[in-house]
C-alpha cells in the first residue's frame, strides 16, 4: 500500500463513496465553516477598530481641522473685503449755515434734510501691512503642521495602548490555561492518594493535603477565569466595542530588533511626532511674533465703492469714490513691540522644552531597548526551567507511586511546574510588548 494512500473500500449495493467517506467531508466542511465565523482578530485589525472608534483620536482629528479652518481665516485676510453700511439719521433741528455778507441782511440757508437716509457699499484692498498678514498665515501653517504631528502622537499612543490589551488578554488566557491544567492534574494526583489511602498505603493527613491542593488551584483558576474577562473587557473598551463582547484573538511572535542602540537613539530623535510637533510650535511662535511687530508698521489700504446720502439741498445725492488709506501708530506705548518679545519668550520656552524631550526620547529608547533583550533572556531561560520542571514532577510522581516519594514532593513539582509555565509565558508576553514599546519609542508604531 502507498504511504498516505486511504484504500476505496466497494461496499455491497453501493456505487458511490462509503458513508465513512461522506462523514468525514461533512466534518471537515462543519470544520471550516467554524474556523470562517471564528476567524481570530489580529493585532493590525484591532488597531484598525481602535483608531475608527477612538473618541480621544476624534478629538485630536477635530483639534487638526481646526487648525485647517484657522489658516484659510489668515489667508482670509490677503482677500478684498466687501462691506455695506446703512442707517437713517433723524435730527431735531434741519441742519444750516449762516450768511453773513457786508451790505447784505444776515440769512440762512439749509444744508441738509431733517430725516435722511444714507448707505455705502465699498471693497478693502489691504496693499501693505508690513509682514503682519503673511506673519499671521506662516503662524496658522506651522500650527497645522504642529496639529498633525499630535494628531499621529495620539494615534500611536491608542496603538500602544490596544497592544497593551490585545497581549493582556493573551496573557490572561494563557493563564488560565496553565490554571486549568493545574486543577487537572491536582484532581488526578487527589484521585491516586484517595485510591492509596482507601487501600491503607498512606496515612489521613496526606489526604488532606492533596485535597486543600485540589481546592486552592480551582480557587486560582476562579481567579485567573476572573482575570481573562476583565482583560477582555478592557480590550473591547478601546475598540468602542460592548464590553462583554466576545473576543478571539490571535498568538503572533515578538518582533526582534538587530540594530545597536545608537542607530536605534537616531532613528527615534528623527522620527519622533512628538519633536516634531514641538518645532512646529516654535515656528508658529516665532511668526506670530513676526506678525505683532508688523502691528507698529504702516498700513495702507485701498478702498472703492459708492455711497448715498439723501439730501434734496445736494446737487448730487449719489457718488463713487476711489481712496488710497495710510494708518500708522507712531507711537503705542510700546504694545506691539512688547506683546512681541512675550511671545518670543514663549518659543524660547518651547524651545527648553524640546530640549528636554530629546532627553526623554533618548532614555526611553534605551530603557525599552534593554528590556526586549532581557525579555528575549528571560524566554531562553524559563523554556528550559520548564522542561525540566516537567521531568521533576514526572519523577516525583513515578516515585510516589513506587512508594519511594512523598505527597509533598509531588505538590512541590506539580506548584513548581505551574509557576515555570506561568513565568515562560510571562517572558514571552513581556518580550512581544517590550518590542512594541520599542516601535513606539522610536516613533514607528
């Protein structure tokens, strides 16, 4: 017979395929039916969710186009401006002037109407403002740039926080698994000693003990059980999900990092969204200052349009005209020129401030640089504690069942195992995260 090859067995009265044979494709369809509508989500999915659902990403989104709108209002200003004035003017005495010629009797004549009704419509043209509009728009491009760069700041930072959850709620799966394998195998040791002692090989007291072992591991598993829910809670939460949605997810490996610490610090500093934003900051700073300089600088506008003042005194009641404005505050107090050296303050401020975030960047690419390679330790390590902490509790048991080993050895091994299993996957999950937060030091997550 070919290695492999499944024999098609002819049955009496039949033609077609066994009943086995269809048996096992319709498991095999209910199978992969199953596995389509469990399909477990993956980390980039949650991501995806998260940043869809994220009320504190709205608000960054919202902040940005904000900026927007705030930018197209300095662009604004460069624009003519169209403006309509109108009123009706009621006066108590019908205005005049006197007359007063030699060898003529003093008269009066009227100059306007009593109740007369004006308007004016005219376009602004501001021809020279000295810097302080361009001032102002440099001012609102720097500050959407600085918007952005929060915008992607906040982004990364829900990221990190989803795959604190996502690996919370692996890491609080796995633990529940090691608790259920641990109240398992209590329960069958609990079993053998019961056997043991109703045949009178071992005394009461060893009963006891493997049973209070029995009921603390179901305690723990309680616990663990316990553990797993509200991580999963916590995870829909993120994901503007119900919080007692169900939740499958999917095991991914951790991500390691070749590069040396330098290259790892350099990448960071250049990549970082949050020194970005801090030097867009300074630039809208340093233009608004620019702008209020300006404020102390001529300004010259031009203005055309038509205005009407109803007057039957006047020959023409109707007239356009065309003016060429000049505004300039020769002296302020110095208002414009100190509101400018506060803002420049500001920057210098910012400027500190950037300083120190370089600083901070630095230590954090470090710090999270040694704790994925101590983590990565920490996997080498506990992986070989747990196969041996497999071989010891074989042997304690082997042992106990040939009457050489005690009870307490066992449940030494079996509490030993348990803790072995939980610190392997322990550093597993510490070594997934510590590679995350490594991404999102460097500003690549």
């Amino acid at each position: 017979m070919v290695p492999g090859h499944i024999p098609h067995v002819r049955q009496r009265g039949r033609t077609g395929p066994s009943v086995g044979v269809w048996r096992v494709c319709a498991l095999a369809l209910a199978i992969a039916c199953f596995s389509l509508t469990a399909s477990a989500e993956t980390l980039e999915q949650a991501w995806d969710a998260a940043l869809a659902a994220s009320p504190r990403l709205d608000a960054a989104q919202r902040l940005s186009q904000s900026a927007a709108a705030s930018l197209a209002a300095a662009r604004g200003a460069r624009l003519p401006r169209l403006s309509l004035e109108s009123g009706y003017t009621v006066l108590d005495n019908e205005p005049a002037a006197k007359l007063n010629l030699p060898l003529v009797p003093a008269s009066q004549f009227p100059l306007a109407e009593r109740n007369s009704l004006s308007y004016q419509a005219a376009v602004h043209l501001p021809l020279y403002t000295g810097g302080r509009i361009d001032g102002g728009i440099e001012a609102a491009q720097a500050g959407i740039e600085a918007r952005q760069a929060e915008e992607g700041r906040t982004a990364s930072d829900l990221k990190l926080d989803v795959a604190g959850a996502y690996i919370g709620v692996l890491r609080a799966r796995r633990s529940l698994g090691v608790a259920e394998r641990n109240v398992t195998s209590l329960a069958a040791h609990a079993a053998d000693v019961q056997r043991r002692f109703g045949k009178g090989l071992v005394a009461r007291n060893q009963l006891l003990a493997a049973q209070v072992a029995h009921a603390d591991a179901r305690q723990r598993e309680s616990q663990a059980r316990n553990a797993l829910d509200l991580a999963r809670a916590a995870y829909n939460r993120l994901l503007g999900r119900d919080l007692s949605a169900a939740v499958t997810l999917e095991e991914f490996e951790p991500h390691r990092y070749t590069d040396s610490i330098e290259a790892l610090t350099a990448r960071a500093l250049a990549q970082r969204l949050e020194l970005r934003a801090l030097d867009a900051q300074i630039n809208a700073i340093k233009h608004r200052a620019s702008a209020q300089r300006a404020g102390a600088a001529p300004q010259v506008q031009l203005s055309v349009g038509q205005r009407y003042q109803e007057n039957r005194y006047q020959v023409h009641e109707r007239e356009n005209f065309a003016m060429l404005g000049l505004n300039w505050d020769l002296f302020d107090g110095g208002i414009a020129r100190h509101q400018a050296a506060s803002t420049v303050q500001q920057a210098a401020a910012v400027a500190a401030e950037r300083d120190e975030l370089r600083s901070r960047i630095q230590l954090q690419v470090r710090q999270a640089w040694l704790n994925e390679r101590e983590t990565r330790q920490r996997m080498a390590v506990t992986r070989e504690a747990l196969t041996q902490a497999e071989e010891g509790l074989r042997v304690a048991r082997s042992r106990y069942r040939e009457g050489l080993g005690t009870n307490t050895e066992v449940l030494d091994a079996e509490t030993q195992r348990t803790l072995s299993y939980n610190n392997h996957d322990n550093a597993i999950y510490d070594a997934i995260f510590a590679g995350l937060r490594l991404r999102h030091a460097l500003g690549e997550l």
